[in-house]
C-alpha cells in the first residue's frame, strides 16, 4: 500500500465536509455539522500558525486526517482519524511515524508531542505504544459522550530525546 500525507488546502473543504460528516467517530467528542466545518475551515482552523491538517491518502484514497494543533507551543498535540472502512489497516501507526518524524523535523524547538484519546479505544492505545509513546496521564470520567456518558481519557507523550534513541523513558509514577 502506497501511503501519502498531503497538507489539507481550503480548497478541499467540500472533501473535508464530506469526510468527516458521512461516518461515525466514536472517539472523538463533538458531533460533524457540515456549516461548523465549513466555519472552522474560513477560520483557519486546519491551516494556521497553530494548525496544519494533513490527509491520509492510501494507494490515492482519502482513508484519514491528521491534525497537528498548538504547533506554537513547545507540546503540539494531534487528532488523528482513519475512515472506519480503512480501520484495522495499520494506517494509525504509519501515520503516527509520519506525524511524529515531521513535527520534531519541522519544529526543532519542540521537546515533546502529546496525544489524548479515551480508554475504551484500544486500538489507538495500541499505535501510540507501538509508536514509542508513553503514558503519561489518566482522567477519570473526564471525556463525554454525545450521550453524556463519561468516560476516562489517557495521555500519551513522546519525547524527542527517546525518539531519536528509539527508546520509551515511562514516568515515575511511584514519586509520592
């Protein structure tokens, strides 16, 4: 599988819409109402100073979106989605490498990258270790569904230093 990251233009805006309003995400807060992304898009909220939104293209089809957001700050984080027929693929961890190698690439004054996800998503759990990431945080009941329901949210980090080392430095989590 040939898989590519272009950067997302204004000019995909209808793609965009249409990408994230035809399927479920049942990770990810919020609902899609195609007027809000199209709001989000001229406020240049893909595209900024603080973001830039990359797609996932596998063998030419638009299977996912990543998201680098606070790219000013010295810990960007990201929101990553794979199209749910594309799940399952290895298309999380490929873009995961990508994401990681070009912000540490491209912002040579950041330390750190962060990712949040909730704990019933084991998949994505699972490319941020496999991805050298380490866990660093745990809320509880802290991540609402669109019912409501509260669910926990993890954090993940890598460091720079690991992943130029290939290594993963976990927390000390017995510091008290």
């Amino acid at each position: 599988m040939r898989i590519e990251f272009p950067r997302f233009s204004p000019d995909d805006t209808d793609l965009l819409v249409d990408f994230l309003t035809r399927q479920e995400w049942p990770f990810h807060a919020g609902t899609q109402d195609p007027d809000a992304v199209k709001s989000r898009v001229a406020d240049g909220l893909y595209d900024n100073e603080e973001f830039r939104t990359f797609w996932v293209l596998a063998d030419g089809e638009h299977a996912g979106l990543i998201k680098l957001m606070d790219l000013t700050d010295g810990t960007p984080m990201f929101d990553l989605r794979i199209a749910q027929e594309r799940r399952g693929q290895g298309l999380g961890t490929k873009a995961v490498a990508w994401l990681t190698g070009y912000l540490f690439a491209e912002l040579p004054h950041i330390n750190r990258i962060e990712g949040n996800t909730r704990r019933d998503n084991q998949a994505m759990r699972a490319v941020f270790r496999k991805s050298g990431y380490a866990k660093e945080s745990h809320y509880r009941e802290a991540w609402p569904d669109p019912d409501g329901k509260l669910h926990d949210s993890v954090g993940y980090a890598i460091l720079r230093r690991d992943w130029l080392s290939g290594t993963v430095t976990p927390p000390d989590w017995d510091d008290e």
